[in-house]
C-alpha cells in the first residue's frame, strides 16, 4: 500500500490556510501538519528546523506571510523579515528534507504596466515593499530548491479572514459613503476555488512558476459594485475615484491580471469566474451566520 503524503501548511490559521486545511481534511488522503505562528515563528530558523525534524514533511504548503500591504510600507524589516528571510527558512528545511514546496505569492510582484495579463514567464518588477518581500521569498525558493511550485494569486478572499468583500459590507451596514478605486484592475479569487486548485497541482510532478486565480477582471470599483448587487442591497451608490484620489501608503499596480497560462496547458480546468464565485462567498457567509459562527477569525495583526 503506498504510504500516504504528509502535509504541513503555515499560516494555517490565516485566511487561505483556514480553507485550505479544511479541504485538506476533506479529502482524508494526506496526513496534515497545520502550523501558525504559535507553533513554529518561520523568522526565528530554530522553530522551523524543530517543526521540520518533528514532522518530517512530504510537502510543505507555505501560506503565512506578512500581508498588511499599507503598513508594509513603514515595516519594511519586519515584511522581509516574514516574507523574505521566513520563507529562506521554509525552503532551506525543505531542502535538508526533501520536501517539495509550493510557496504562495502575488500578483504585486509585477508593476501593472503591462495592458495584457502577466504571465507566469513576464518579468517582474514590484512598486511596494510587500511585493518586494514576496519576491525576494520566491527568490530564495528558485535559488535553494529545485521541486518547487511558485502559486502567484491575487485580490484573495476568503470567508476566515479580513478581506474587500467585508470592508465594504460593513461600510455599508454603517452607512458609510463608499468611494472605490477605479483605476486598478485584477482578478479576484477565492480562497475555496485555490485551495481545489493548489490540492491538484500538488499531485502534478511540474514546477516552476504557476498564476491561479479565477476568470475574469474587474476594477476594486466594480467588485464593490457587484458584491453590493449580490448582497441584495438597494439604494446604496459606489463613488468612482483614481488612485491618486484614495492616497494610500503603498503604491499599487494599475493591472494585475494574471493569466493561467500553464494550468491551460495541464489542462486543469479553468477556475469560475469572479462574480460566480462571489455568489457562492455570500451564500456560504450566510450559511455560517445561521449556524451562529462568527465568519471572521481575529488574528494579531500582520494581515490585512
Ligand atoms: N490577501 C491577499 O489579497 C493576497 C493576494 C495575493 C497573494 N497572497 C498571498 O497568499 C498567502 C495567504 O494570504 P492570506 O491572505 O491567507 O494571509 P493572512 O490571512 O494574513 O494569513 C497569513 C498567516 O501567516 C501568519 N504569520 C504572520 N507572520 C508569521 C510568522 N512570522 N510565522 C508564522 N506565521 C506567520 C499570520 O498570523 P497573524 O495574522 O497573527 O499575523 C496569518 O495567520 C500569503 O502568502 C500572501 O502573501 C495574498
């Protein structure tokens, strides 16, 4: 009988890695290691060699990372420190091991000038510190291994964890007036169409570099619209601004669509489109309000 993979993920308490160690679970077909910085800090390379020497892991899904993307810009050491030299660690004990890695990055590695989607092959060139951070992870993961898949995605959302969707469900429970950036245009994706599709490429012996994210493209402005619309909201308007106009702390790329191009290649299924997939969000959100469990997990602080 073939013995089964182990599995560690970290950030498993984040908002990827909480649906992800749930699909995980579903299919009983691994044995899962789910780590959170309580139990193994990835900046501090004595927890993760323990955790690695513990587990003995087949594969290593690499979800945490500092993500506050404003806030990265007055945190550079402490971003790197996550997302860079973290990273280092993970990749380096998947090394000693033998394991293979598959490292969660983004779209904001690349600076948006391009008016096509990216591809996986497209050169990269970040404009803020978290996307530096992030590709200076990937970079010490193409450098320290060579079994290893590289899954840039973008604009996540995720039921467990602070996302747009819920920014802008709570403005409007507040009555808030809601002005939305126009002017930068990506794919949202979902953390449940990922996680299907990071459980099927840990199957596939290719690696490298892949892009998941679902179908489709909008502006933040036309994503607040149609969750607004979704959400059976009436006489609520959305304001159009620039960028320029909304001023945050971190410059970000105007375009950031990401094509699929080598899942398309393997074949794999194109994931749904955004808005079908915001549909199936709200209804799983209105489903766990009526079991009575809070959708937002609270976490100390490095995400969103
Ligand atoms: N969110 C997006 O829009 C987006 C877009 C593209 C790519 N990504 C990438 O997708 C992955 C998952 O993102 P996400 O939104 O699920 O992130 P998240 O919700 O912020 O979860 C990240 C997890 O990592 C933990 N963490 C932070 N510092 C750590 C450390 N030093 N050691 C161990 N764990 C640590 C966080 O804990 P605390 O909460 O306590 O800090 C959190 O539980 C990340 O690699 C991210 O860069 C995200």
């Amino acid at each position: 009988m073939a013995t089964r993979k182990k599995v560690l993920v970290t950030g498993a308490k984040g908002t990827l890695g909480t649906d992800l160690v749930a699909r995980i679970k579903t299919t009983r077909k691994y044995d899962l290691v789910a780590v959170d910085i309580e139990e193994m800090d990835i900046t501090r390379l004595s927890d993760v060699k323990n955790t690695f020497l513990q587990h003995r892991p087949d594969v290593v899904i690499h979800c945490a990372a500092y993500t506050n993307v404003d806030r990265a810009e007055n945190e550079r050491e402490l971003a790197m420190a996550i997302n860079s030299e973290g990273t280092k660690h993970v990749a380096f004990f998947c090394r000693e091991l033998g394991a293979e890695m598959i490292y969660i990055s983004t779209d904001y590695v690349f600076d948006g000038l391009k008016q096509t989607p990216y591809l996986e092959t497209d050169r990269t060139h970040p404009i803020n510190v978290y996307g530096a951070s992030k590709l200076a992870g990937e970079e010490h993961v193409a450098v320290l291994l060579e079994k290893y898949k590289i899954c840039r995605t973008s604009w996540l959302c995720g039921i467990h964890g602070r996302n747009f969707i819920y920014s802008i469900l709570q403005a409007v429970a507040e009555g808030r007036p809601l002005s939305v950036v126009n002017d930068q245009i990506g794919r949202p994706t979902f953390t449940f169409d990922l996680a299907d599709a990071l459980l099927w490429l840990l199957e596939k012996p290719e690696y490298g570099i892949f892009h998941i994210t679902n179908s489709g493209f909008c502006s933040w402005y036309e994503f607040a619209q149609k969750i607004i619309q979704l959400a059976g909201i009436k006489g609520v308007a959305v304001r159009p601004i620039t960028s320029e106009q909304f001023r945050s702390l971190a410059q970000r790329p105007p375009y950031s669509v990401l094509e699929n191009r080598r899942l398309e290649q393997l074949r794999f299924r194109p994931l749904p489109r955004w808005e079908e997939s915001l549909r199936e969000f709200l209804a799983r959100k209105a489903a766990l309000e009526q079991s009575g469990v809070p959708p937002v997990v609270a976490r100390r602080g490095t995400s969103k």
